[in-house]
C-alpha cells in the first residue's frame, strides 16, 4: 500500500509541477505585461504630483522632498541618470513615455518604473516597488503549497486505499483459482477498471470450471464407450483361442471386426470434437458450391441405410463461405443421424435468405422432445438409453455439428418436422 501511495503521489506531483511550468511559460508574457500596467497605473497620477513639486525647488533639494514620500506610498523614489537604463529601456521610454524593468521569480517579485524628467533630458524618476507591497505574498504562497501538496496526499490515499484493496484481492483470487478452487471469485462491485478485471477473471474461473468438468465426463463417457467394443474383442478373442471350427473363427473374426471399427469411429470423433473444441474460431473459408457437394455425400453415404427415400432441394446456384471439410462433416453427422431415427424418408433442403444461408436435415422418425433440444447438443447425450450404439451412435454427432457451427458463428436449431419427425437447421451468415 505504501509503495502504491508513494509512486501514485509522487507522479501527481510532479505531474502538478510540469502543469505549472507549462502554464507559467505560456502565461508569463501576459503575467508581465499586466504587471506593469497596474503599477503604471498606480504611479502615474504619482509622478504628475512629483514632477510639479520638483519644478518649483532646486536639484540639490530633490532628495530631501523625495525621500519622505517613500513613507506615503508604496515606492521608493528617487532619481537617477539615464545611463541606468539599458538601451530596450530607453526606446521604451521615448515611445511610451515610462520604462518598466520586471525581475520575476518564483517568490519575489522586483518592479520598476523609470519616467523622464522634464526639462532634464539625463535624468529619470525611479520608481521602485517597496518590498512591503509583496512580502506577505511569499508566506500565503508557501502556505498554500503546503495545503495544495497535503489535499494532494489526502486524496491519493483516499483513491488508493480502496484500488490497492481490490487489487489485492484480485491477486488472491487468482492464487485461488491457481491451486484449484475454480469457485473463488473476485468482486465485480470494484471500481473501474478492476470491475472489468475482476468480470474477466470470474468468466475465466467458471470457462474452466465448465471446462474441467467437461473433461472429466468426457473422460468418464469415453472409458465407458470404451469398456463394450473392448470387453467384447476380449471375450472374441477368447473364444478364438478354444475352438477349432473354421466358419466358427471366422465369424468371431468379423465379430472383431465389427468392434475395432466401432473404436476407430468413437477415436475419430473423439479427435473431431478436441479438434474442434479447441481451435478456437480461426478457420479457413472458401466460396463452396452446395448442391454438388451435398449431392456427393448423399450418393456416399445414402446406400449405407436401404429402405428410406431421399430428397434434396438446393439451387444450383447457392454459394456458402465456410470450410468444405467441417461443412461436409456437419451434413454427414446430421445425415448419419436423420438415417438412425427416420421411418421412410429424409428431406435435404437449401433455404437462402438476406443475410444468412440455411442448411436443413428433416426426417419423418419419432422426433426430440423439447425438453431434450439443448441436452442433445452435449457430448455423449443419447436421449434414448435403450438403443445400442450401433442405432444411436456415441452421442458426438450433433455436438461436433454444434462447435462446427459455432466457428461459423452461425447457429443449430432443433424443431419439428411436417414429416413426422425431426427438422435441424443450421443457420450461416452470409
């Protein structure tokens, strides 16, 4: 807290100085020129006065009737020859009729004004400001410093106190949330911008809090995705061992098959979902023709599902900006997904309109419930738990389909169809 006092005090103050300084060098001229015309002003009824009583006495009297004038008013007068001008001085004198000399500082201030003598051309009355005129100028001023550089101080601490507390919370915080208490928070109440910090650091905490527990589901869902296709190779692989039958070993084999094949698709979209769950949302976009694309994929994967009808509607010349491989992951998932759950038929349409771009799978199956349409979205979420993985899949496809979406900064609906079933849009923007 002392170290903060000092330094913030410390830049206040010297900001204040180089203020000042500015403010003096730019209003100095002005300073002075003001200067000596109050005094001209004080001293030239003054001098008429004077001039008119030295007229009628000789010059050998003049200090005896100048000298007790310096008790009456605010200067010391005298008089001087010429040469005690500076040559500025002189032109001064001759085209306004006095000479003003300023010697300003900081704390004092020395003012003096020269007329010239009429009827002697080398002399001049001198006029010298009495030093009792400004003396207590230089107290008040200090006085004032002293009480300009104690507010100073007063209000620094005033404004640090509270700043240096939150920072130090700000800083526990973190230390907190370092070792693992993802639920420590920081108070957003802070004054700004440390509110804004502390708003930060809380949406940290719980993006990693969420991220953590996202983990270990995952960690949890995938040894369980695991655990069947192993257990089952495992009890293929033993009965391999004890039997001699040929058609019998090779069913088991193609048993084995079936297995590692379901483990090379949970590890490929395992990969997809970290792939995609981590890249952020850089990605690279071209300009991508649908329908041949869509009609490409449906061909590949629509004989893998026999007995369901197809239809696809997109104009030939719909374009969309967007990645072809994450684009063509999203519509085989939602393909694959409409294939699981659909009765008869599935619906492919392109909708296009002012400022997005809308891809919609639709089937004519049982549906998702509403209160199902965001859990779905997670990873591993089958809504019917009955089905094997063979009809309902690992529960990945709709996720991946959503962070593809999302690095689009588009957006997945889930609705009900006319057909029956489910109707997913992805909404892109143009």
């Amino acid at each position: 807290m002392l170290k903060f006092f000092v330094r913030f005090y410390l830049g206040l103050v010297m900001a204040l100085v180089i203020s000042l300084l500015i403010a003096s060098t730019l209003l100095g001229r002005q300073y002075e020129t003001s200067m000596a015309q109050e005094n001209i002003w004080l001293t030239r009824a003054l001098n008429s006065l004077i001039q008119q009583r030295l007229s009628d006495v000789p010059q050998t009297q003049w200090p005896g009737l100048l000298q007790p004038m310096a008790g009456d008013y605010p200067f010391a007068i005298d008089s001087v020859t010429l040469d005690t001008l500076t040559a500025a001085e002189r032109q001064q004198m001759q085209a306004e009729g006095v000479a003003v000399r300023l010697d300003l500082d900081s704390l004092a201030e020395s003012i003096t004004l020269y007329y010239p003598l009429a009827g002697y051309p080398e002399r001049v009355l001198r006029y010298q400001a009495s030093n009792q005129l400004y003396a207590g100028y230089n107290w008040i001023l200090l006085v004032l410093l002293f009480g300009l550089l104690l507010g100073i101080a007063l209000s620094v601490w005033w404004l640090a106190r509270p700043l240096v507390r939150h920072i130090y919370q700000l800083a526990q915080v973190s230390r907190e949330i370092g070792t693992g208490r993802l639920d420590a928070r920081a108070d957003e109440k802070a004054p700004a911008p440390l509110g804004k910090l502390a708003s930060d650091i809380n949406g940290m905490a719980q993006q990693l809090d969420q991220l953590l527990q996202e983990q270990q589901a995952m960690t949890g869902a995938v040894a369980h995705e695991l655990r069947t296709p192993i257990a089952n190779l495992r009890f293929a692989l033993d009965l391999t061992r004890s039997t001699d039958d040929v058609e019998r070993l090779r069913e088991q084999i193609a048993e084995m098959d079936v297995d590692i094949d379901a483990l090379d698709e949970l590890v490929d979209e395992l990969l997809t979902y970290a792939r995609l769950r981590h890249s952020g949302d850089a990605i690279s976009k071209q300009s991508l023709c649908l329908k041949p694309l869509l009609t490409q994929q449906l061909n590949k994967l629509g004989p893998l599902q026999s007995g369901l009808n197809y239809r696809l509607e997109c104009d030939d010349e719909l374009q969309l900006e967007a990645s072809e491989c994450d684009l063509l992951r999203a519509f085989s998932n939602l393909l694959r997904n409409a294939q699981r759950y659909a009765r008869q038929q599935v619906q492919i349409s392109v909708q296009q309109q002012a400022d997005h771009l809308t891809l919609v799978v639709e089937d004519d199956g049982h549906g998702i419930p509403l209160a199902d349409r965001q859990r779905v979205l997670l990873p591993f979420t089958r809504l019917d738990q009955s089905r094997s993985r063979a009809i309902g899949g690992f529960g990945l496809g709709l996720a991946i389909v959503q962070r593809i979406v999302q690095q689009h900064q588009g957006q997945i609906l889930i609705e009900d169809s006319t057909l029956g079933g489910s109707r997913i849009c992805l909404h892109f923007p143009r």
